[in-house]
C-alpha cells in the first residue's frame, strides 16, 4: 500500500475515540426516517468542526444534508444513513429482549454505525486530497427515512446527486463481502376507503363497509398474485380497520402496500393491476377509493468495476482483530437464536470456483465473519433500497461489513443490543478504511472511474435517470 494511501487510513484510525463516541450518541437517540433532528443536528456540527462546507434541507427536507471538501474534479460521494426502526427499543449489551423504552424505536439496521462508518470514509478522502494537495471533491451525504421513506430516492429525484463521479456505501451485517445483489424496485401505495356508517343491526341497509371494501380487495390480490412474474413481491398491511365497535359499519378503513420487481416499469405495471382492484372492491361495496402515492425507490445498477475495486481493497486491508471478549459476546448472542442459518450460508452457496467454496468452508464454522469473503457472482436480491435511485445518477459499490456475530439476523432485538459493541465499531472502521482506500485508488487512477461511467451507460443503455416519484408526491413524514 502506498504510504499516501496508508496514513489516510491510519487518519481514521487516529479518529477513533470520536468516531466510536459519535455512534454511541446517535445509538443513545433513536429516531425513525424524517424525524431525525438530532442526528441531522449533530452530524452537520461535527462536518462543519472537521472543515466540511454543510448545506442543510436538500431536497427541501429538513433532516437531509450534505458535508463537501475540495474542489474541483473527480467528485466522490459517500452515502450515509442514520434513521432507526419503530418498535425495536432494547438494552445495549442485554442478552435477552429488554426493551429501554417498550414499542420504541432502536438502531436494529446498524444506521448509526452505518452513517459514522461512511463519515469516516470521508474523512480519509480528505486527510488524502489534503495533504498531497490534489484537486478532486469529498462529499458526505445524510440521507434521512431508508426504512420505508426513501429519503435518496426524494433526493435523487431533486438532483442532489448529480455531477457525482462515484459514490461508495456500507451495511452492516455479519460478513465482510461486496455486495453484489441487484436490490428490487418498488413502489409503496396507501389505499383508503371511504363508506357511509350505521347501525350494523337496526339499519344494514344504509351502510356501506369500507372495511369491506379493504377485505375484498386483499382477496383480490391474493388471486392476482398466480398471474404475476414469480419474482414479484406484494406486501400489504390493514393500517386502520375502521374501529373495534362490531355494531357500527366502518365508514373508513386503509391499507398500505409495498409492490417490488425487478425493473421499474414492471412494478408500473403491477401498481396498474393492484389499483384496478381496489377500484372494483370499492365498485362492489358501494363505496369511493382514494389511492395515495407514498414513495418509490428504483431497482439498483451493479457496478462491475466498482465492485472489483472494493474487493481489492477488502483483501488488501487488514480485517479487524476480534479479541477474547468479542468472541465470548458474540457466543453469548448466538445461544439466543434457534436457528444459524444466515446469509453467509446463502453466500456460500453461491460459491462459483473451488477457491471460492475453499475459502467459504475455512470460515463457515467461525463465531464472527472476519474473514473478507471472495467476490460472489452477480445476482438478484429480493430486498428493496433507495440506493438503487443513487445508482442511476453514478456508478455506485457497497460493501457488507462484518459487525454482528455470525447468524445474527438484521432488524432484530439482538442487533440493536450489540450496536455499541466493541464488535460492532470495530467492523464499522474497518469498512470506513476499505472504502476510504477504494476512494483513494480511484482519485490516483482515473480510468477506474471511466470504466465505471462506460459501464454505467452499458448496463442503462443510455437511459437518463427518470425517477419513479410523482413530482408533486412529498416525503410521507408520520
């Protein structure tokens, strides 16, 4: 490694009891997407205490910002994230579900160690372009609500990300691998029916059932799903039943679908079908729809190039040292779980060489993933994420870095429970210098950065970025 390179990492690794800290803050202040005014808050005082230009409310939302250094060409992005999940409060460290706060929020996707993991990668970029004076522009962006808002889809669609050259992401989750998963498009789709209300005994005939409605059009759906890509996801939830008074029709009753495939406009299509149910649901029981457009994210556009540069980087820095305690947590979190199937099963699965399957099977009864894994063949996901929309605007890479135990499933009680682990923080700097050093290498060698666009172009075929939110549809704040 060159020593440019090498002192930039080691820049993060000097930053450390402030890196840690700064997690552990936002770990201690759960917030869920778009409500996230003390993260926003601290994060842009500390951009701005670090020598970062901030601008605030991009997009015209209020916790969304961005932190630029440098000037001038080539611009890399890091993407950070830093909202939690509803309902998943627990004790840190507890080894058994404890809540702090019950029905409250918790960190149980790993955000705050996510967006100080991406912060630190951007501060190495600019300790690098710093010191050996060199053009080129480090930006760090707050991106509010992934968990169900797509706060980047919002941005992108308002051009936040363009003139980016490349932009680099993290996860965490328990093993340290580039992801290599075309994530699904979706949209997200409130339907709410309106009927008339009565005595359900005395006058039947004068009401009409919103609630009805609702049901019938769910049946709809379940008959609709035999005629779609087997690829296609629908999910749905009853968020307001119309009351829990047995003898009143329900005047009002809504449900929230999520809608995912693998290309835009087959989801365009299937949001098509799904509204002409419940149009005919509401035709049948008499009463109107309302169909409200909450968001949307794009499908995301793998980057060979980019993924190969992270994986050299993955090989080339050193993984974290797990000492003797890590090791006896992560034992004591993996006896809570019934089962260890885990994505790293699912990876190995995948394995496409006898290096590769050598490899798997030198690391698959490990307690902690630490090991980085080889590069997986390209494949389609199941899950959905706005980094996708970011992917469309620049050649995008993330990788999956290793801070849970291993089987430890993400958006669980147990995850928020290791989330100020010694564990956790150290695969969160860890993944801060591979991408750091991905960065790095790109900024020295420019046509890594002219391949990507190229391929970029190929895979889009040409297509400009057309974002799947309706222009008047605002960021859908609870």
């Amino acid at each position: 490694m060159k020593p440019e390179k090498q002192r930039a990492l080691d820049g993060i690794e000097a930053l450390k009891e402030l890196l840690w800290s700064m997690s552990d803050t936002l770990w201690d202040h759960p917030e869920t997407g778009y409500h996230e005014r003390f993260a926003a808050q601290l994060y842009c005082e500390k951009l701005e205490e670090l020598g970062f230009q901030v601008e605030r409310r991009l997009a015209g939302i209020e916790t969304a910002f961005s932190g630029t250094y440098g000037s001038g060409g080539p611009v890399i992005g890091f993407l950070g994230e830093f909202d939690a999940l509803p309902g998943l409060s627990q004790q840190a460290g507890c080894a058994r579900q404890s809540p702090v706060t019950q029905g409250g929020p918790g960190h149980g996707c790993g955000h705050n160690l996510l967006g100080v993991g991406a912060l630190a990668a951007a501060l190495g970029v600019k300790q690098y372009l710093k010191e050996n004076n060199l053009p080129g522009t480090v930006k760090f962006f707050g991106c509010p609500a992934e968990e169900g808002g797509s706060g980047k889809g919002f941005m992108a669609r308002d051009g936040v990300f363009d003139g980016l050259d490349a932009a680099f992401c993290w996860h965490p989750g328990e093993v340290n691998s580039v992801a290599t998963e075309s994530t699904m498009a979706n949209y997200q789709i409130c339907y709410h029916f309106h009927g008339v209300a009565s005595h359900a005994a005395m006058t039947p005939e004068l009401g009409r059932s919103a609630l009805d409605a609702l049901e019938l059009m769910n049946t709809g759906v379940q008959y609709l799903r035999e005629h779609v890509p087997t690829d296609t996801r629908i999910h749905y939830a009853i968020t307001n039943a119309g009351g829990s008074a047995p003898g009143t029709v329900q005047a009002y009753a809504e449900g929230l679908y999520l809608l995912r495939a693998r290309q835009l406009p087959q989801v365009k299509d299937l949001f098509h079908r799904v509204n002409n149910i419940a149009k005919g649901a509401a035709l049948m029981t008499d009463t109107t729809v309302d169909i409200e457009f909450i968001k949307a994210c794009s499908n995301s556009v793998i980057n060979t190039e980019l993924n190969q540069l992270m994986q050299r980087n993955l090989e080339q820095v050193p993984p974290p040292c797990f000492d003797q305690a890590d090791l006896e947590l992560a034992q004591q979190f993996r006896a809570t779980l019934d089962k260890t199937s885990t994505y790293f099963d699912a990876l190995a699965a995948e394995a496409d060489s006898p290096e590769a399957r050598e490899r798997f099977q030198a690391d698959a009864h490990s307690v902690i993933h630490a090991a980085p894994l080889p590069l997986a063949r390209e494949r389609q996901g199941f899950v959905s994420s706005d980094v996708g929309d970011v992917s469309w605007n620049c050649p995008v890479a993330q990788i999956n870095g290793a801070t849970l135990p291993a089987g430890i499933a993400m958006h669980s009680w147990q995850m928020v429970a290791l989330g100020k682990s010694p564990l956790a923080k150290k695969g969160m700097l860890y993944a801060a210098k591979v991408m750091a050093a991905s960065a790095i290498d790109a900024l020295e060698d420019q046509s890594i950065l002219q391949r990507a666009q190229d391929e970029l172009r190929r895979r889009t075929g040409g297509q400009k970025y057309d974002s799947p939110i309706p222009p008047d549809v605002k960021p859908h704040i609870s």
